[in-house]
C-alpha cells in the first residue's frame, strides 16, 4: 500500500488552522479516509492536539471543541481508576487500554485505546492513539484484536521492516520450516550414504536452530511415538528444562501422566487425521501455573509420504483471554455491583419479551430506586455510598429468582425482571405484589456502617408486561415513570404503571425545566402564616414560597417543590426563601419569623457559615430566626446533624422539628437534640377531638414536650372544637387557616398596625 504525507492539524486558540510541526507517515485510507477514530495527544498534559474526522464524527464535537479539550475531559473514570488500568496493561506487556468514555450527547461507550509514542520535527513527543468503540460487540472481539495488531505492526514499522512484513514472513517460515525439517530428517537417515553433505547438513541445523530460536511462539517437534526430537529455546523457558533435558523424553517424563495424557490423544487424533489440527489447551502444569495455549500441530513426512513426526507451535493466550473477559466484563457488567448494566439488561429484554410471546405467560419489571441514598452518599462520602450499594445490591440478589434479570442502572437505581409469573393477569399481578412486598421490608431492614446504623427502604415502579409489549425500552419508561410516582407517594411504596402517568410526568419535566428558570428570573415570592398563643396573640410567622409564574399565575408549593426536590433546586430555592426571610425581617424589626429547610440544604458544608452571614449582613437578632428541620434528617449522620445544632444554637438561632410523628424521631434523639420546639402534623389534628387515636397521639406529644422542657406549634387547626382540645391539653402555639391564612406582609402589617392581635376568625 503506497503511503503519502499527512499533515495532522489543529484549530488554535485564534481559531485559525494552524499546521502542527510534524509530518508522520501513514497510508491515507488509515488517517483521512478511515472510519476508526484517531487522535494525536500531548502525553504530559493530555491535551488532543489532533483529530480525524472519524473520531470528531464519533465523539460529536467539533474540530475546535477537540482542540480545546484534554483526553482526561472525555474518559468518565477518576483518576485512581484510569492509574489501574494502565498498570494493569503495563503488567500484561500490551500498549492498549479499556476505558468509558462519555461522548457529547452523554452517552458512555466502552472503549480499547490503542497509543504509540511520536517523535515531532520540532523535537517534542505525543502519543498517537487509535480508539476502537468495544461496547456491545462481544461477537467482534477477535477482530478487534486483528485490527489491533495490524495497527501496532504499522507503527512499529518506523522502527523494523522485520515487523511491518510479519504476517507473511511468518507463514513462509512455516514452511520452510516443514521444509527444512524434511530436509534434515531425510538426511539423518540417509547420513551413512550421504557423507558428503554433512557438511551442508551442519550449516542447515545451525541455520535452522537459530531461526527457530528467534520465534517468540513455543515450536517443539516429536516422533510419532511421542519422544521430542527437537525444540526451540522459547520451548525450553516455558518448561523450565534446557534442551538435553527435554530432546529424548516425553510428555510424561516432564509433565505428569494426566498432562501427558492430555498430550498425547491430540497428538493421535492429529496424527490419524493427517492434517494439520489447532485447539486451545488448558494446561495446569505441576508446578502450579495454570495457562490457555492456542496450538497448532502439523505432521511431518519424508519424501515417500511415510510419517516420520508431528510440528507443534503453541502460543500462550492466557493474557489474551483474560484481556477479553475483562472487556466483557466492562461492557455487560457494572463493576460495583458485579449485577448486569444497561447495556446487557437492553440486549436479553426482548429475549424475555420474545419467550413470554410463546409461553403466553407475564412478566413484571421493576424499577427500583434506594430511597435517602444520596442524602447518605453526602453525608459519610462516596467511599461509604459504594460500600453501601454493594449491601444493598446483594438483598435484592436474594429477592431474584433463577431466571428473573437482576441490573444496576446507575447511582441507586436497579432493575429486577420477574419472568416466572403466572398466565392469568390478575396472579400475576398478585404474586408480584407479594414479593415486591418481602422485597420491600428486607431492603428497609438497618443498615450497620462503621459502628452508625442507617435506614434506606426503596421506592418501586413496576409494570406488568405480557406478549402485547413489543419495544422494551417502552417497559422501562413506564416503569420509570410509576416510580417517581411511588416516590410522590411518600417513598417506601409501590406504584403500578397506568397511562395516564405519561402525561403527568411530562408535566412534571416541564415544571422542572420552567423551575429552572425561575430561580435565575427571580420569580418566587414570599407569603406568610401567622403563630398564635392561647389569646390569639401574634407571636411570629411562617415563611412559605409561592412561584409567580408569567403565564399560570400563583402556584403553590405542594406542585413545585418535589420537582424541586426531583431536579436538585432545593437547596438554592431554599437559600431563596431564607435571604429574603432575613430581608423582610431586616426591613421590619417586629417580626419573628421561621422558615423550612431541606434535608440537603441543612447537611451542605457551608450551611452554618450562610446563616451567620445573614444574619450579619441583615443585622438581625438570631433569636428572631427559627429553623424548621424534618425527621427524615435525623436518617443521616446524627453526630454531624447534632453538631451542627449546637453550632446553631451557639449562633442564637431556634431550632424547630416540623412535620413531627410522621418520620424517625425517638426520645432518644430529642433529648440529645438541642432543639427548641416541636410542631404537631396537621394529619394529627385534623380529626381532633373526634378521633381517639389522633387524640391520643396529641397528648403523648404534648405530655413529652412538657417533660422535655419543649414548646410546642399545632399545625392545620382549622375550627374552634381543635383550639380548644389543644389548649386544654397545654399546647403553647397554632396556626392554620383559623387564624389567617398564607398572604404577603402587607396584609399582615396592616392588621399588626389596627390590633395587638389576631382572634380566631377575624381574617
């Protein structure tokens, strides 16, 4: 193949082509016509100094975009695990490696790397790289490593025209090896007649013993009774005996009587057939190494045909097959969890969908998502969230059955496929429900991580599938979408798929989009709810965030706060509402004012410094302040959640449980708590008096708070019966709708400006 000149270029930072300052030599087809991607990259920084337009074309960025990025910017593994990796390929002696890489639209392909060192005209170095896509081609593999070789043997070929005819050299040595070894054992048996070439036959030995000798591969030559009459000296290393140590005897006298065995019925089978036979052996030899050769043994006749020995040249592919299993493994498998990845669930669903056509049975995908796990992932670290997830990973191993599918998706999602349901859609339906329920509870089972216990529990979308389903990426949206629906469910819950959950979700994905951009518009306002004393007398207020919207007008919370929750913007929308608390409170010293704040918002490392910073910025009394915090904190690290109290408290700052009897509190942690106050869920009071349960429960709380020396707020008390059961029973605060209900400061500062107070029903 002819080669030509191919000036590798880059766009710089002026955004011009600037030629780099070298010329390297490749045939055309492999750099500007070939449809593998390449690159040209700076070994110390990683930068990508060059692209074809195969690899601009797979990655999907641009020339420029390339140009400006590093190869670190495109591998999605940390740093630690790309270090392993090329550890592993420098131990193994391959110039290759297997690495993630994310392309532009976010997609992750499974990637064997293939680098060369160059040397440029201006003296510097790069690495040249050639990237073949490996993920899902388990059939191509072999002709991933062809390709492979055949790319190495064109660098190299810099070095030694030895190496770039390799191929076809080594097929003629073949046979002029058959040849010579024809040609030598006809003159051995012939030496007394012919003693006037040996001479000739002594220059044919040396020459063959050193051509032999400078084959990497094992080359060993037997008679037909199995007695070695030969070997080259790669032979002798892998054996461990020199040559007079192995020319005489056979595989028995070196290898023991079961390897020997072995040996000898592929030497029979061969030697009956007449042609030459390969096979891979696996050979566990007795001084305990244990290697896979791939060898081809041939027989050898002399002049009349009669069969005078067999040729055997094995390879050792022990780092090749592992090489490929590890491949495999990256592509099919995650390497957390060891569980199948997306990739394999993709490819065996339509199997499933395909037997259930035949069978006429149902099957039942659920999605599975760990409920507070990225709270927990927070709080004690990555490290501890992988520990974690491998826990987790093996309950559910236990809740599948022989031939259900068990993956990991992701992060904390998984999916289980239930392929042993019953043909009848209403047992099908009900033996899954039942073992989701099993499922359920074992995964809500504590959890003991370095002497903390945490409480995960997982939320389930399911959706039963039979025949009817075609597309399986349809069962997975579907199941998707009843999950964030089980979530909206108060977590720990199931929810079935029905169609009409499309259309919400699509609606909650808008929601989330236009959240977005509200937060950078500014478009929230704040609204409060007065507290009230027994007398009705003002005490302070909640702040509670309502989002203007352009278009829709007023929104409550209750429609964009798991949104907000779902999409990550809690945090910010709750520094939002708690900037502008400490305004209003700043512009108007009279009020006292608490506001809520997210699980994650309160565990950021920099929570404690805002607070005060607020408070300094705005001077403003701490004591002004108080923070509402749900029970579903306390899941988490409770000496940091602990700490951080106490810091607040130190600030001055009150500190309020909201929502309280419908999370994990214990009087354990409210007497370790250094909390101030306890707000009763409106669930509790609704029903009161009429309700003895509830009525129960609101004295047991109230009985505790007083023993703990804590007020206490009733929430949602919406007429005077519940006031009045409330008041007799020593409830310090109220608020609901009685008293007043959610509008802006202006409304509220005109009444304050008219009354000392507020009575029941006066708003």
């Amino acid at each position: 193949m002819a080669c030509v000149l191919v000036w590798l270029s880059l766009t710089g930072r002026s955004g011009a082509e600037t030629p780099v300052q070298s010329i390297i030599a490749f045939p055309v087809d492999v750099l500007q016509q070939s449809r593998t991607p390449m690159m040209l990259i700076d070994p110390e920084s990683g930068r990508i100094l060059a692209a074809n337009p195969a690899a601009i074309h797979f990655y999907g960025y641009s020339g420029e975009q390339l140009a400006r990025m590093s190869i670190d910017q495109i591998n999605s593994l940390d740093p630690a695990e790309v270090a392993a990796e090329r550890q592993r390929a420098l131990k193994e002696k391959r110039n290759y490696f297997i690495f993630p890489h994310r392309l532009a639209n976010g997609d992750i392909r499974t990637m064997q790397v293939n680098s060369w060192p160059v040397q440029l005209n201006n003296g510097g170095k790069a690495l040249f790289s050639v990237l073949i896509d490996v993920t899902g081609q388990p059939l191509a593999r072999d002709q991933l490593l062809t390709y492979t070789g055949k790319l190495e043997s064109m660098v190299e070929a810099r070095n030694s025209e030895l190496l770039q005819t390799q191929v076809r050299y080594t097929r003629m040595l073949m046979a002029a090896l058959a040849v010579t070894l024809v040609v030598m054992l006809w003159l051995l048996v012939n030496v007394r007649r012919r003693r006037h070439v040996e001479k000739e036959l002594t220059r044919q030995t040396i020459l063959l013993g050193g051509l032999l000798d400078s084959i990497p591969d094992l080359v060993f030559f037997k008679d037909p009774q199995g007695v070695y009459l030969g070997c080259n000296l790669a032979f002798t290393h892998f054996v461990g005996r020199d040559r007079d140590r192995i020319v005489g005897r056979t595989d028995a006298d070196m290898f023991g009587a079961e390897l020997a065995a072995m040996f000898r019925s592929y030497d029979e089978r061969m030697m009956r057939a007449g042609i030459p036979r390969s096979n891979e052996e696996e050979v566990r030899y007795p001084d305990g190494r244990q290697v896979l050769l791939d060898t081809l043994k041939a027989p050898l006749h002399d002049a009349s045909g009669k069969l005078v020995g067999l040729l055997g040249i094995s390879r050792d592919i022990t780092a090749r097959k592992q090489a490929e299993a590890r491949i495999e493994s990256l592509a099919f498998f995650d390497s957390l969890t060891q569980l199948p990845n997306r990739i394999q669930l993709n490819q065996r669903l339509p199997e499933v969908i395909q037997q259930l056509s035949v069978t006429g049975h149902h099957g039942a995908l659920l999605f599975i998502d760990l409920d507070y796990f990225k709270t927990i992932n927070d709080v004690f670290g990555h490290a501890t969230g992988d520990e974690l997830l491998q826990i987790m990973a093996g309950r559910l191993r236990r809740h599948a059955r022989e031939r259900d599918i068990l993956a990991r998706l992701g992060g904390d999602e998984f999916v289980l496929v239930m392929t042993q349901l019953s043909s009848d859609e209403a047992i099908a339906r009900a033996d899954a429900d039942q073992r989701i329920a099993e499922l359920q509870r074992h995964m809500a089972m504590p959890v003991s991580l370095h002497a903390r216990e945490v409480k995960l529990g997982c939320s389930v979308g399911a959706v039963l599938f039979g025949d009817t389903w075609k597309v399986h990426a349809d069962l997975l949206k579907c199941a998707d979408m009843a999950m964030y629906q089980a979530k909206d469910a108060g977590r720990g819950t199931c929810s079935w798929y029905e169609p009409a959950l499309r259309e919400r979700i699509e609606h909650r994905f808008t929601v989330g989009e236009e959240l977005r951009h509200a937060l950078s518009k500014d478009e929230f306002v704040l609204y409060l709810q007065p507290q009230v004393d027994g007398n009705g007398q003002i005490c302070s207020f909640e702040a509670l965030v309502r989002w203007q919207h352009p278009q829709r007008g007023l929104i409550l919370p209750g429609e964009f706060i798991p949104v907000a929750e779902e999409n990550g913007l809690i945090a910010e929308l709750g520094d939002w509402v708690l900037n502008h608390t400490c305004l209003l409170m700043a512009q108007h010293p009279r009020l006292h004012c608490s506001v809520n704040v997210s699980v994650r918002q309160f565990l950021h490392p920099e929570f404690l410094d805002r607070i005060d910073s607020l408070l300094r910025d705005h001077e403003i009394g701490a004591s002004r302040l108080t923070l509402e915090v749900t029970e579903s904190l306390l899941i988490a690290d409770f000496e940091q959640v602990a700490l951080k109290m106490q810091s607040l408290q130190q600030l001055g700052v009150r500190l309020s449980i909201d929502d309280f009897g419908t999370g994990y509190s214990s009087l354990v942690y409210l007497k370790r708590l250094p909390i101030d106050e306890l707000k009763i869920d409106r669930d509790f009071v609704r029903d009161l008096p009429g309700d003895t349960s509830d009525a129960s429960l609101v004295v047991l709380i109230l009985a505790m708070a007083r023993h703990l020396n804590l007020s206490v707020v009733a929430e949602g008390v919406e007429n005077a019966e519940q006031a009045e059961f409330l008041r007799q029973h020593g409830c310090h605060y109220y608020q609901g709708y009685f008293y007043g209900r959610p509008q802006p400061i202006d409304s509220w500062l005109e009444v304050m400006d008219h009354a000392r107070g507020v009575r029941p029903a006066a708003i």
